[in-house]
C-alpha cells in the first residue's frame, strides 16, 4: 500500500473543498432562492385612482373575448371615503346588456339590462369608511355573487347566461366610470369616485384582448381622511340658483367652512359674476383670513385650523366669526344692491379656491361646506378642477401640495 505523506493530504483535502465550493447541492441552491430578502421580490403594482375629474369618463378600459373565458370572477381591493360613484362597469352591448357596481350611500349597489333581467338592487355593509375592503363579483350559473371582505351580502338567481354564449363575444370593462349616459342607468347615479383600487383581477387574463393605459393622474400613496382638498390653483364654481336660497325676510345668507390644513395665499371663496367674481372675496394670507367686497377696504381675522369659520350675509353688513373672535365688514349701498342682486342674475356664482384667471398658492382642506345649514356636495358642482379631492384630504399638509392620493 502506497503511502502518502502529510502535505499530499493536504493537497487533496484542498483540492475536494474547491469542488465542493464550485458544485453547489441543489438542496441548498432551493434554500438560497428561499431566503431571498422581501424588498428584492417583485412589487405589487401601486393602487390606482377610480377618478380623473368630473364627469363619466372611465380611467381605464379592458375588453375581453368571451369564447376564451375559463374564468367569470373579478376581485379587488377598494378604499374610499366617497358615498356615491361608479367602480366598475361592464357590458357585451350597451343598450341590452350591461352591468354597473357602485356606491350609493355607502352601500354597494348593483345595476344590470340584460335579456334575463333588469334591475337595481343594494346590499351589504357601507365601503366609505377609509378603509381597504376585499371586493369580489363572481357569476355562477344563472347568478351574480358579491362577496365583501370574504362574506357573501348578495346572491342575484336568475339573472345571467354563460358567458361564453353571450351574443356579442366581447366583453368591456370600464373602471371609474360608465361607457353609455348616465340618463341610460336604471337609477340616476353621481359616476365621479373619489376612490382607489388594489390588487386587482378581472376575469380571465388569457382573454384579455386590450386594456387602456389609466387616464388618472393622481395615485393612491397617501393615507387620507375625510373632507375636501383644493391643490394650488384649483376652483369650483357652484350657479346660486342650485344651492340653498337665503331667508326672505329679513335677507340672510350663511356660509360656514371647517378648513383642516392651509397653507400659501390666495382666494378660499367668492361671490360674483364670471365677468366680476369677486363682489364679496374671502382671501387665505398669512395664516390670516381678510374679508374684503369689492375694490373696498378689508378685514382680517386670525385662522384656527379645525374651527368653524362661519359667514353671515345681510341686507348691510357681513359678520366674519371664528369661535369668539368677530369681525363685522359693514357693505356700502352700492355694494349691497349688487350683492342681493346676485341671486337673481343668470351667471351669479359661489367660487371655491383660485379666481378665473388668477394664479394662487393656497392650498387647502375642507373639513366640510354649508350653505343655509346645507352641506354642499362637490360633485354636484357647475365645474370644478380635475385634481380636486371631493371627499378627501391629505393626512398633512407636508404631503398634500401636489395632485398624487
């Protein structure tokens, strides 16, 4: 028997170590890719905003070819703190078979017109909490489930066919909005959402045939409350004639606001004209509110953020109060003639955030906005700003300049 000295050994316990190094076991090749850190994973696609403005117009359109379907569910993840508005919308045709998930009064509500059935029926627990709810819409059989936060709230019988018999093979999908007039709902519904979508799946993705790249400009990064964000430069315009009307006798007229954050300078409301907005202007400047009509000398107050800033119009004067702190800006005969007529004038308009024309830095957020002890409903304004927050604002103001949610 050969014998090997000492450093021969060596060599070759040096040399099995080398290969060893060079052929990992596949046992532990399977545990590295394992213990791969999370932030390497691939990420989630980020939440999407259901709004892009006033109006009907869907941020994102899907079509689906029905003869491939293996799958007839469609499921997400869905936050808001918006009543009212339209989260999805389907159809193979639009006059005969469509169908519509929305929010009204907080509650799921399901709208289909198909050969089978036509109907408008509500359920389940309200969504406009702020919170991420699971959503699933499932058609099995001849029925449609809604599921919510993995609880069935409705089971629709005899209201569907197979998909995949469907007389027009292709399926639209429309989020955040309606693709016929919102006068062709069974139930008049506002379609604008102030909401945001998540980890979402529709249908069968091996029979999506398109999809349209999401119009909305804002995101859903930021946590939010309740309540209503002007961003820099933003405006509504309400007509008088479509908000609470003054008391007769004596005129009165009230306005109260509840401003959360504030922040630049610039116009917070005005009464006028598009010709002459600013008959009666109340201006952000400075942490200080200044009541001024027209071209006249003004007064200031000092702004509490979260307090209600409260206007009173009468037949002379405009009484300016916040808590116990009162300032009264008395209105010169002129001035008051113009400001009554203003409900009688065809173009007589209540301004929310910047002026016609005007470049403002104010941004701002509304707890709430009254009118005759009325809230008003942003979406039911005559025009607004596409990157207004209806029913939402920024958590601070740090984070709330830009348009992003």
């Amino acid at each position: 028997m050969e014998y090997r000295g000492p450093l021969a050994i060596a060599c070759w316990l040096l040399l099995l170590l080398l290969l060893l190094l060079l052929l990992p076991p596949h046992s532990h090749q399977g545990q590295a890719l394992r213990q791969i850190p999370s932030t390497q994973r691939i990420q989630d696609p980020p939440a999407m905003h259901l709004s892009n403005g006033p109006g009907q117009e869907p941020v994102s359109i899907m079509t689906f070819n029905l003869t491939k379907i293996t799958k007839t569910s469609s499921s997400f993840e869905f936050r808001t703190w918006d009543p009212e508005g339209v989260i999805f919308y389907g159809d193979t045709n639009p006059k005969d078979d469509w169908f519509v998930l929305g929010l009204r009064d907080g509650r799921p509500e399901i709208q289909l017109h198909n050969p089978w059935a036509q109907l408008t029926v509500g359920a389940g627990p309200r969504l406009d909490d702020g919170r991420w709810h699971q959503v699933e819409v499932k058609i099995l059989g001849d029925s449609v489930l809604l599921r919510v936060d993995g609880e069935e709230v409705l089971r629709l019988r005899q209201v569907s066919g197979p998909l995949v018999k469907k007389p027009q093979p292709i399926m639209r999908i429309a989020l955040g909005g309606l693709l016929f007039p919102v006068s062709s709902l069974r139930l008049p519904l506002v379609p604008a959402l102030d909401a945001c979508l998540r980890q979402d799946n529709w249908l069968d993705q091996q029979a999506q045939t398109s999809v349209s790249v999401p119009t909305s400009i804002r995101s859903c990064a930021i946590e939010s409350l309740p309540g209503i964000f002007f961003p820099p430069g933003t405006h509504a315009e309400f007509s008088l004639q479509d908000i609470p009307q003054p008391h007769a006798e004596p005129w009165a007229f009230s306005l109260e606001l509840e401003i959360q954050l504030a922040a630049g300078s610039g116009h917070l409301l005005a009464l006028g004209t598009p010709e002459n907005p600013s008959w009666l202007s109340l201006l952000l400047q400075n942490q200080k509110v200044v009541l001024s009509s027209g071209s006249g000398p003004g007064l200031d107050l000092s702004l509490v953020l979260g307090l209600p800033l409260q206007l009173k119009l009468s037949v002379s004067s405009v009484v300016l109060s916040q808590g116990p702190k009162k300032e009264i800006l008395t209105l010169p005969p002129v001035g008051l003639g113009s400001l009554l007529n203003l409900w009688v004038h065809p173009q007589g308009r209540l301004f929310l955030g910047a002026l016609p024309g005007e470049t403002s830095s104010a941004s701002f957020c509304l707890d709430s906005l009254w009118a005759q002890d009325q809230r008003l409903d942003m979406d039911r304004a005559l025009s607004r700003s596409q990157d207004i927050w209806t029913h939402s604002c920024p958590q601070s103001s740090g984070n709330g300049t830009g348009t992003t949610h």
